[in-house]
C-alpha cells in the first residue's frame, strides 16, 4: 500500500498538496487535487484511506430509474437501504447520476474525494461508462440486477427463475397453453434470464415454445403496441409481461383491439408496483419486494467492506393473484383445437 | 394465528396443559408434550411464539460433514457463522444431526420445543427427513449448498459458475485443451452446477467437451482410482476436481502410474483446505472463503429472521494457484498432435 511520499514522490510535488489533495483543502486547484485523487486510486491507496475512516458513510447512485414517488420502482429499494443503514449509524447520500457525472471523474476517485465506504448503483446499464470501471475498483460496491466480475461488486436481485415459473405454473393450471412473454430490453443479465426461466418453465409443464410468442420490448406502457397484435395472430390467451408498465400497456392494447381481460386475454405483470392495484382489471403479478431488495444490498455492501466477498444476493418473488388472469378460455384449449382441426 | 385456548380446543385439553407443553414444563408426559408442539406447528403457531422470543437463540444442525478439526470442511464455517452471531448477541447451538434424531421429531416441533428463532443446515442431501420437511416449514432456514423453493429458507454457496471457470481459464491459458472433471457425487445441486459451468467455460474457451473426460466421483481421495486412467487413456493433460481430498486422491493415482504432477498431468482443487499447501505438489484450487460462508449465513439468517425472503448468496470463488498446474507438455499441445497425424 503506497504512503503519501509515494503519491508525493511520484507526481513529483510536496507531501503536503497530496496531503492537502487527499483531504479537500481549498488552498489547491481543483485540476491538482483530481491529479492527486486519480494517482491515489491508481497506485491502490483508496482501500486504505476509505478504512481509516471513523463514521461510514455510503451512497447511492442512481441513474434511468425513478424513485421519487412511491408509485416508482427505485423509492422503496432506497427506503429500505436507508432503514437498514440508520439501524447501523451508517449515513447514505442519495446521489442522481448521468453520463456527465460519469465523465467528468473515475468511480474510484469520486469515492475516495466524498469518502465513501461503499456504493450502491441503481438503474445502470453493462454500457455505462461507471459499470466499464467496475471490473477494476477496490472500493465495495453492490449493484442492483447486474454482475461484474469483481470480488468487492456483488449483485442484488430478485431470482427471476422463481418469479418466471411461478407466473408460467399459475397461467398453465388456468389451462393456458400458448403463453406469450413480452420481455424486457434486449443486452441485459435481467432480460436473458428471464428468457432462458419461460423457455425451461415451459418446457417443465409441456407447453409448446414458440419464438412468434416471445418478444423484448422496454421498459414502458408504449412498447407493448408493437407486439400484441402478433401474438394475438399466432394465438396467445395469455401474456407474462417483464413490468407492470408492460403490462398497462398490453392491457390497453388488448382493450383496443377488441379483447376483454381475462376472460379472452389473461395477463400477468412483474414488479407489483401500487398501479397494479389500480389498473382495471387489477393486476396478477410477481412481486418483487423492494423494501427487502433494499435492505439486502445495504446488508451485503456491509459485508464487503467487512471483507466477506459476496457475489450475488437473490430475493424470493411472490405471486399475487389478482383478477387480469383468469382460465383458458374453452374454445381455445387443446382438446377443442384438435376437434376443430 | 391460533392462541393456546385453539390448541386447547383442537385437544380437548385444559389451556394450563397446553401451556405446560409449549413451555417445557416437567409435570407432564412426554407424549402430551410432543402432542401440542406438533399441533401448535399444525395449526401455525411457531412463527408467532418465536418471535415473541427475547434474547435470540439459533442452531446449527450438521449431518454428514466433518468440522470438528480446522483441516475439516465444517470447521470455519462454524467459525464464521459464529462470530458474526457473537456480534448481535445471538447464542448459537450446534447440534449433530443424524436420521434418528429426525425421524424422532418433526423439524418445526423441534426448533419450537427448544426455542430456536431460525437454522443453519450443513452437510445434509437433499433425500434427509428434516430436508422433505422443509418445503413446509415456517421457521427461517439456511441451507448450504441446497435449494428448497420456500419463502422462509435460503440457501449460501459459493459461486460454482465463476469457480469452475476460474480453473478451466487458468488451464487453458497454460495451453492445456484436454481438460477432464472429476466431479462430486450426482443428484446434488452443487454437482450439477459445476458439470454445467464446467462445460459453458469448455465451449467459451473454444475446447473440445469430451464425455470420456467427465465422470461422477464422490468427496473421498479413493474415488479417483475409478477415473483416472480412463481420462489418461482418453488424452487428459489436466483434472478439475470437485474437492482437494478428491485432488490429493488423484495426484496419489497419477503418481501410481507413473506419471509426474503438473510436467505430464496438472490438477486443480476445489476448497482450499488446509491440507491443499501440504500436498506434494502444493495444490491448486478454487477457494472457498469458509469464514465468510459462515458469516453470510448469519447475516442471511437474520434478514429471514426479520421477513426479508433472501432466495440465494452466493460468495465470490478465488483461484489459488500453487504448483500441482503448469504448462501443457509441448507434444500434446494441438500443433504438435497436427504434426503427428
């Protein structure tokens, strides 16, 4: 681990500026104390100083995710990191994030300038330009549905295995059998795991897997005007939707295009975010309980900086029946196509 | 949620003998006793006596895994877990396990009887009584290395994906392209997991997957007598194993014919027991961080404990390289079997 001569020694300045660098004194140029943060972290002084640190403090980095109402997905993630962390005197600063943040300064210098102990990233995408400097950092970091290959970042979430089967299990006892999945963006672990969980749920209860029932949309109501018409055509009753957003959307457009639900359409949301409540009908979903996903990844950036190397952290889902899924309807099961073919 | 006046009711006995029974009172029989803590499960009392509970109290149940010496599996695991109950006061009792003692008592009688607020299971299969109970129960369960789909039992690991390919990286960088795996016994998640990730990291690599390099073993050194000429005759230059006691196994049986560790044959460990630095060579393996095992399945037994449903943790491998590896021996390498040929 480098002292502060070294730091000194290698810039090529007196112990005092990297002193005064490392510290935040005013009486040196911002452009010298960046140098001086960014050649800490390099020669791998961040672990040291961030240990020596009396009161922790952590934040929270938040990019293309909404979290300032309860109705969005972020709010109670950060409500339940925040409760776990006040319950160890631990304080979290909440820090909105965009690719300007990212670009102006390196992750690991940005920690080590606040004196963070540790991070939790909400909302990044692989292409960020912070999730690309993850493979290398020293400082403990959790990320929310996405896994680096680091021993100080682990991964929280919820095990989409579980939550897949269960709505895939749910709409087969209702008889469905061509089952649609409108899935999330394309390039994420989130998206292809919940694609390999329909194909193997689908397997498991002998439903027939067919590639004009399965699409990726985004993450919002609009994108759900692309796909249903299709999987209508190639005969769904029933659609498993990668958001409860989704889901809004594709009950909309069944309602446009002339199909009641559940009684033509079933359909099945992820989140249980409240508009789930409120949608009409009410919506089936796989909850995913954020409160939990919160305090877990405070728990486990608690064991990182401890120096217990956690990789990966999953929450159980849940199945909330509500009424947008309802039986295949008669006309539409198995036995019935055979006679009528 | 029942009171004693139910359990009562249900019996047809006095609330003071239900009392006496739930509060392990002498003047009673045994099988009056045993009757009302199973009714109080039965009818879902456990949950709500054990969280009335003061101070915490909770077990550790091991079956079929050595721990009582450090070179063992179990040993810092216990260890881990241990410290970090010592850290919130929480006693912790370890219990060796065996069929009769859970063919005697039903998991959840039991854990009410003694008033334990939740467990960690190790070293048991997923065809043990206490583990067929499982699915059912209501007391928060941690289980290494297994997975049951309840919301009240997690399960800790380590990360086979990232381990497994740690080795097969590590020996495909060393030139090797006929790598064998000898893997621990069938019917075991872990088993089937690494023989998975053993042969995505295969393919990732661009090596061939031979099934006459893949073969069942179990945690013993004596199974490797099974195997490894087999792998031998079918052109092995390296062997993955699922346990350093398997490894030292299979070094003995390359020694017994002849062959030099690592100059004709390199082999990886799994674990990182101590015995894998006494081994001649010293072996390398993928290690697993026993102590921060046994801390996760503390901290992840307490968030069950306060109703957040963690699924899955899974700790970060690390590779340990040593001197039972090396360099493809020149003649084997794909070139020269080209040349040959």
């Amino acid at each position: 681990m480098p002292t502060i001569r070294d730091i000194a020694n290698k810039l090529g300045v007196a112990v005092s500026t990297v002193s005064k660098g490392l510290n935040g004194a005013s009486d040196i140029s911002e452009d010298m104390r960046q140098l001086v943060l960014d050649t800490a972290v390099e020669m791998g002084y961040a672990a040291k100083r961030i240990q020596k640190l009396g009161k922790r403090k952590v934040c929270i980095l938040i990019e293309n995710m909404e979290y300032e109402s309860i109705d969005q997905f972020g709010y109670e993630i950060i409500v339940g990191f925040k409760l776990s962390a006040a319950r160890r005197h631990c304080e979290v600063k909440v820090i909105p994030c965009n690719l300007n943040l990212q670009s102006q300064e390196r992750f690991d210098s940005f920690m080590l300038k606040h004196g963070y102990s540790g991070a939790f990233l909400l909302g990044f995408t692989l292409h960020d330009d912070y999730i690309s400097q993850l493979s290398k950092t020293t400082v403990p970091t959790v990320l929310l549905d996405n896994y680096i290959p680091n021993r100080r970042v682990g991964y929280v979430g919820t095990d989409g295995f579980t939550g897949i089967d269960l709505a895939v299990r749910h709409l087969a006892d209702l008889s469905h059998h061509k089952i649609a999945l409108l899935n999330g963006s394309k390039n994420s672990l989130v998206t292809e795991e919940r694609q390999l969980a329909f194909t193997q749920s689908m397997g498991k209860y002998s439903l027939e897997i067919n590639p004009g029932l399965m699409a990726n949309g985004y993450y919002v109501p609009e994108c759900a005007k692309d796909h249903v018409s299709v999987f209508l055509q190639n005969g769904a009753t029933a659609i498993v939707c990668a958001s409860d957003l989704i889901a809004s959307g594709v009950i909309a457009e069944l309602r446009r295009l002339g199909k009641r639900v559940p009684e033509d359409v079933s359909v099945v949301g992820f989140d249980d975010l409240p508009v789930a409540q409120h949608l009409i009908p009410t919506l089936t979903t796989i909850r995913q309980d954020r409160v939990a996903i919160g305090k877990s990844a405070f728990a486990m950036l608690e064991e990182l900086i401890g120096g217990v190397n956690i990789s990966k952290l999953l929450l159980m889902p849940e199945l909330v029946v509500r009424d947008s899924t309802g039986p295949c309807p008669p006309e539409k099961q198995p036995l019935a196509n055979l006679e009528r073919s």
